[in-house]
C-alpha cells in the first residue's frame, strides 16, 4: 500500500510526464502549423502558429489586427492550444502517441472530428466527446492499431475536402509525419 508521500510523488511524476508530452506534442505542432499566413483559399483566413485570427479573439475576448496576429509568439498561443485542443480531447489521458495523433488532428480539423476518430478507432460511441467510456476503451485498445486506424481517416476525410486540390498534398504529409511521430512515441 502506498503511504501519502508516495502517492504525491507518484502524481508530480504523472503531472511531469503529461506536460513534457504536451510540451513536444505542442512543438511539433508548431512545425506542422508554421507561421503566418493568409490564403485566400483557406477558409480560416489570417492564420499565425495555426491559430486564426478569430479563435484567438474569441478566446481572449478582443479583436487582434493584422499586426498583432504577425507578432503572436508560441507563450502567445500555448495557452490557446492547452485549453480549446488538449484539454478538450482529453489528450492528457490518452496513451503517449495516441494523444499526439488527436491533438494534432484536432488542431487541424475541430476537436469534434478528431475524438470521433479515436472513438472509431477504438469501437466506441461517435459522439464527438472523449468521456470515460471512450478513455476505457482506449486503455483496452493497442496504441499503434489506434494510431494507424485514425490515419486512414484522416487520409479519407482531407481527400473528401473541396479545398483538397489546393492543400492536399500538405495535408497527406502532414498525416504520414503525424503518424510517424506518434508510433514512435508508443
């Protein structure tokens, strides 16, 4: 039986490992998102560390110009992605890999699509909301069948896409490294 010092240092240890996976979770998103852009053929529109101008309003209550999205820095949109993508999926909870191929997903396509993903991978309810008995599931689930199952969709949700022509190709390569980096995280 554990004492109470033992259980303490058994969750700051837990706590060090969820944040040091967010922390290279949230790099190498930054890799994939890049800088700013604003492409007419982006939906999204004006677009800095892959935060649009209008998720980053919306969360801090303002409306940011032009230059400020320029100016925006990783401490300006870490936040952002902890709270609204990692948070959200539940991505804490999720096997290290597995949670890289949501949170990348989910940052890419909405939080919605990703968690049904996992939640096809995995056999469970599509929903659109990672809860305990999707996470249950999870746990019962190979992570390197999880991440290559939610790969494949992926593949076929972009090639399903309108704006295909014009990001395809970034998008299938961005799923393969995604893939990639998360099988080696298992």
């Amino acid at each position: 039986m554990l004492n109470i010092q033992d259980r303490t240092t058994e969750q700051q240890a837990r706590q060090n490992r969820m944040k040091a996976n967010f922390d290279k979770c949230l790099s190498m998103l930054l890799e994939h998102e890049g800088g700013y852009v604003n492409s007419k053929h982006d939906p999204g529109g004006m677009t800095n560390l892959g935060i649009t101008q209008r998720t980053y309003n919306d969360y801090h209550g303002i409306r940011l110009d032009e230059q400020g999205m320029r100016n925006l820095t990783r401490a300006d949109v870490e936040p952002i992605y902890k709270d609204r993508y990692w948070n959200k999926c539940k991505c804490h909870e999720l096997p290290s890999g597995v949670d890289w191929a949501v949170f990348d997903w989910a940052v890419n396509s909405g939080t919605g699509r990703a968690a049904k993903a996992l939640q096809k991978a995995v056999g469970a309810v599509e929903d659109g909301a990672i809860g305990s008995k999707t996470l249950a599931l999870v746990k019962d689930t190979d992570s390197v069948s999880i991440i290559n199952r939610m790969a494949v969709y992926r593949d076929q949700f972009y090639r399903s896409l309108s704006t295909f022509e014009h990001f395809g190709k970034g998008w299938i390569r961005r799923n393969d490294e995604t893939r990639e980096q998360a099988l080696k995280m298992v």
